[in-house]
C-alpha cells in the first residue's frame, strides 16, 4: 500500500529516463521506500470543443498531458457543437478523440433532423463512441417521450457500430436502466456518465455490462457516491472531468479541464483505499477497452 505523493521534484523525468513529460510522483511503499510512479490517466468525457476553452485551448490540452491525461474522449452536443469538435480533433489527433450523438438536452422540435445528422456523420467520419445521449429529466421534461426515441436510436447506432454508449442519466437512472433492459442486448456497452448511485443502482449498471464514469463530484463533501465506491470493483470504473463543467475541489465552481484528472484520481484512491497509480493504471485499461479495443493507432 502507498501513501499520497510526497514530493514532486524538478528533473525527476529525466532522472528515471521518461521520455514523456509525464506527472512524476515519488511515493512510499509499506516499508518505507521511495519509488517513482509515472500516472497515465484518461479523461473519458470532456467538452473541451465548447467557447469557454477558446481562449487558451491549446495551453489546457498542454497542461492535461504534463499531467499525464494524454486521452480526450470529446463526446458531442449537437450539431452546433460539431464542427469544433471535429476541428479540435483533427488538430490534437493524438489526444482528442471525437464521439457523436445528440445531448438530451439538445432534443427539441427539430430532433429528426439532428439525429439525421447524426447518422450521416457516423457513416462519414471515423467516431470512437455514441454520444453524449440518453435522458435528462431534470432541466426540461417537454420532450421527454423524444428524449427516449431518441436515445433507443443511438441504442441502435451503438449496436451497429460496435462503439460504446456514453450515457447522461440526470434524473433518469430508472429510464434508462428500463430501455436498456427492454433491448436487451449483451453486445451493447458503455459508461453511465457522471454516476453518483447507490450500490444497488451501480450493480444494476454494471450488471449491463456498463462501466461507471467518476468525476469531480467525488471530491464533494457529504455526497454519496463516496460510500457507494467503496462497494464497486476497479474493472467498472472509468475517470472523467465533463470539463468546463463540475471541477473537482479545490476548483469546484471554476471552469474544470482535464489536468484535473489527477484529483479525481487521488480521490478515488483514498476513498478505495488504493495506490493512485493503481487507480490510475485500471481506470485507463478499462477506458481503453472500451474506447480502443482494437488498440490506439
Ligand atoms: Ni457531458
């Protein structure tokens, strides 16, 4: 078992022959020696396409890379959101990976030609997840019985592609849980974004095959998924920053951006009672496999 890093030295990648410019922390093991520790860590969900980063885009995508995050999934809104998405893509292509679907919150009068959209890109362009989609019921219940067509649609995009889901269940856990029962497909997976469930809920997720996406609200005081946590196995959990959104302490209420990752993984780590590196290593394996199955080009 190790302990949080004690101290983070200048030099120290260069020391340990690290080519890459990675978070180098020293930590202790049970006996009392130093060891070094190299984190790589995934940010599975960030919207870093969206105005707010426009400013200092590519100082952000620096900084989450020195901090290890070298991955961006970038999950789409709608199609307002897809040009700079892809535009962002194809200026980071090692780092910033795009997905499409349509945000449940974007789902309004005009969702047959958003989703038609959808499609056509997913024919057209090389995507490596189905979303952001799913059902929202917490801002606007107008188009709730749209909000469900639309995400059977990408249920069925998902199924067609092989591509994992990524699911916002804001006010909806039951409603999705339900849709994904009533297709009932073993194939289908994914990840239950921003999930902060209980233990019973987690297991119903998992039990699909879906993993569970962490992000700053973990490092909330007082909320529940902290006691949840402590009941789920590494293999379900993936880490995420939804950035500009949800920054994790001690950035809560300021714009969050994937070099956050690290905190959230820190958190996971005391939570679980785990060394950060193994949280950092499982988190990143399963984000893999689902993202890159066939391996990162
Ligand atoms: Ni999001």
């Amino acid at each position: 078992m190790c302990q949080a890093p004690v101290e983070i030295e200048a030099g120290l990648a260069e020391k340990a022959n690290c080519p890459d410019v990675y978070k180098v922390y020293w930590y202790l093991n049970s006996v009392g020696m130093r060891y070094l520790c190299r984190m790589k860590l995934i940010d599975t969900h960030t919207h870093l396409y969206l105005e707010e980063f426009e400013p200092d885009r590519a100082e952000i995508i620096g900084r989450a890379v020195a901090a290890g995050v070298d991955i961006m999934m970038l999950p789409n809104i709608d199609s307002s959101s897809l040009e700079p998405m892809l535009m962002l893509a194809e200026d980071f292509p090692g780092n910033c990976f795009p997905m499409i679907g349509l945000h449940p919150t974007s789902v309004k009068e005009n969702y047959r030609d958003e989703l038609a959209l959808v499609e056509k890109m997913l024919q057209a362009k090389n995507f490596f997840g189905i979303g952001e989609c799913g059902i929202d019921l917490y801002w606007d219940k107008t188009f709730a019985r749209e909000q469900e067509y639309v995400f059977r649609h990408h249920i069925e995009l998902a199924a067609g592609s092989g591509l994992p889901l990524v699911i916002h269940i804001r006010e909806s856990f039951n409603e999705v849980i339900r849709i994904l029962k009533e297709v009932n497909n073993p194939d289908l997976k994914g990840i239950f974004h921003c999930f902060s469930g209980s233990v019973e809920q987690a297991k119903q997720a998992t039990g699909l095959g879906f993993s569970l996406g962490l992000g700053g609200v973990i490092t909330f005081k007082n909320n529940k998924m902290q006691e949840t946590l402590k009941h789920i196995d590494l293999k379900h959990l993936v880490l995420e920053t939804d950035a500009p959104f949800l920054a994790p302490v001690p950035y809560r209420g300021k714009r969050n951006e994937p070099a956050y990752i690290p905190l959230i993984a820190e958190k996971v780590a005391e939570i679980t009672g785990t060394a950060v590196e193994e949280i950092a290593e499982a988190t990143s394996r399963n984000a893999m496999r689902l993202f890159f199955p066939e391996g990162k080009a």
